[in-house]
C-alpha cells in the first residue's frame, strides 16, 4: 500500500508499504480521508522523542475486514476511532481509560502506525460508526474536535466567565466554538489581524492579543504551539484563575513561572477527548468544520500538503488515498 512514513525527521512516500495485518481484536481500515494537524508538524521537527512509523491520526475511512468473527457486523461502516491504545490490563486502564496507561501506543504517534496510508488497523473497542448526515468532510475533524470537548470534561466552565483562547489556528478555532456553546463570554486572540478572518466569520469575538489587558480573563486556553503564546496566556489570566495548555510542540518553553505560584493560577494540561459527543456535535451541525478547511491533496502529494501545512495562518490540509 501507499504510506507516508517519518524516519529521523524525513517523511518518504513509500508505494510499497506492507499492509498492516488484522489482530484478533482488530479491524482494518480503509483511509477515505486524513487531516494534517500540528501535532504531525512538530513530530517531523523531533516532538515526542523522534517518532519512527506511518503519521496520522485524524482521519475517517470504511472498516474491511475484522479479526473476530462476532464482529463482523463492523465490516462496511464508515468509522472514526479514538487514537489511544492501551493495555486493558492495568488499573489505569480499567479505572480511566487508555489515555494514561504506562504502556499504551498512540496512532501515528507513539509506536503505532497511522492514517496517511491507504490501510490502518485499530482494536475494534477504539471504533465509532459516523452518522449518516455526517459527510467524511466533517467526520475528519472529530479527533480535534474531541481534544476541544476535553476541556469541559476538565474544568467546570461557568457560563457567566471571561474566556480567552490564545491562538486561532485549527485547535483554536475548535475551542473556542466548544466554550462557545456553553455560553461564555469567549473571545478569541492572535498576533495579526488577518488571522482573525475566520474566527469572524465563525460568529467568534475577536481581538489582537498584544492588545488584551493583564489579569483579564477566568479562563485562558493556549493553543498556539509556541512559548511565545504560553508567556501572554499566563499574562492574561487573573489571579487564581484557570490557564489551559492545549500546544504540544518540540522545544522547550522559556516562560519565568513566578506568576503561577504568586497568583494560585490553576494549570490544566489537556489531550485526548471523548469522541461519542463530538460525533453528536457534528451530527447536530453544532460546531462549524469546513470553513476551516484549506484544501484537500491526494495521498501521492502528502509532502507538498506538509510542505505547505507547515505555513504560517494555514488552515486545516486534507490527505485523500
């Protein structure tokens, strides 16, 4: 089959990848669609230790075939599926969920191959059926969308806050439709005004985040992917307030710190969300998805669709097998 595979910080197109066998607990997947996310940028730049495999992880296809026989009512759905694979053994796994286990692989992430390829397997457990009114078009973004969602699992977002998201690229503009929806006062900030088009035209506040006052918001959920963002994240938040990091990228952050002790600033790391609501969101046309998409490149140009996702104020790339 056709892969995208990273090895060293180099992507190579490989047209005779070996299609991955079907586990006993497994299904194989057909790749109908695929999305570029930060994440897959920042594992090319050696995120996460160097990741070596097939990228991917967003992504919508139709299930082939399956390992067991008392699944096979799975074969011919259109599916999304969560990306954590964890043991199932251990008490971590049994009392929260793969998200944390000590020995979980991540699709196309850690130790598991992933979507930009013409085949994937994932355990069938990790499996979601896409309503019908769900085009693959949106059925795409429920991984992002889920990572968005993660946060009103988090925290209790009280709906007469001030919310900020710093950062209005892809995640960003997820988030803050998810707060949205909750009705809070959210507004959405960025370096430039051009790259606010969107969130405007998404019904979102707006506002340049050199602009924003000190200490002025409950809630400040960074999503920018850089330290820069982390540093005027933490300028906006209040005292005693909640500060949200979305971003996940290769570096390390130079941030003085001093404001999280002296101002009891509560920290939330957030990841992997649940994928059932959002699935329900897309379903309901809840939450706005095309508008975010920038272009759609067949799977045999993935390294120009990278070469361009990896431009500044580019909006979502999709990858089609």
């Amino acid at each position: 089959m056709r892969a995208l595979y990273l090895e060293e910080g180099q992507l190579t197109l490989h047209d005779d990848y070996p299609r991955p066998g079907v586990g006993a607990d497994d299904a194989l997947i057909r790749v109908t669609l695929a999305g570029i996310c930060s994440t897959d940028l920042e594992l090319v730049k050696g995120y996460a230790g160097g990741f070596r495999g097939v990228l991917g992880h967003e992504f919508v296809g139709v299930v082939e075939a399956v390992g067991l026989a008392d699944a096979t009512e799975w074969i011919g759905r259109r599916v999304v599926g969560s990306i954590n694979l964890g043991c199932r053994r251990c008490a971590v796994c049994l009392g929260e969920g793969p998200e944390h286990c000590p020995n979980r692989t991540t699709l196309g992430i850690h130790n598991k191959d992933g979507v930009f390829a013409d085949y994937v397997t994932l355990p069938v457990a990790n499996l979601l059926s896409v309503p019908d009114n769900v085009a693959d078009e949106e059925a795409v973004f429920t991984e992002p969308l889920a990572a968005a969602l993660r946060i009103r699992e988090q925290i209790a977002v009280r709906p007469a806050a001030r919310a900020a998201v710093v950062g209005p690229g892809r995640l960003g503009l997820l988030v803050g439709q998810v707060l949205a929806l909750a009705g809070t006062d959210v507004i959405v900030l960025g370096r430039r005004v051009a790259s606010l088009d969107l969130p405007r035209q998404l019904g979102l506040t707006t506002g340049l985040v050199d602009d924003a006052a000190d200490d002025s918001f409950d809630l400040v959920v960074e999503a920018t992917g850089n330290d820069a963002g982390f540093a005027h994240s933490l300028r906006l938040v209040r005292p005693r307030g909640t500060l949200v990091l979305k971003s996940t990228f290769h570096g390390n952050a130079n941030i003085n710190l001093t404001k999280l002790v002296v101002a009891e600033i509560n920290v939330v790391g957030s990841r992997c969300g649940p994928f059932a609501p959002a699935l329900r969101l897309l379903a309901r046309g809840a939450v706005a998805v095309r508008p975010l998409i920038e272009a759609e490149y067949p799977l045999a140009d993935a390294l120009a669709a990278f070469a361009r996702a990896d431009q500044p104020g580019v909006r979502k790339l999709l990858l089609r097998p």
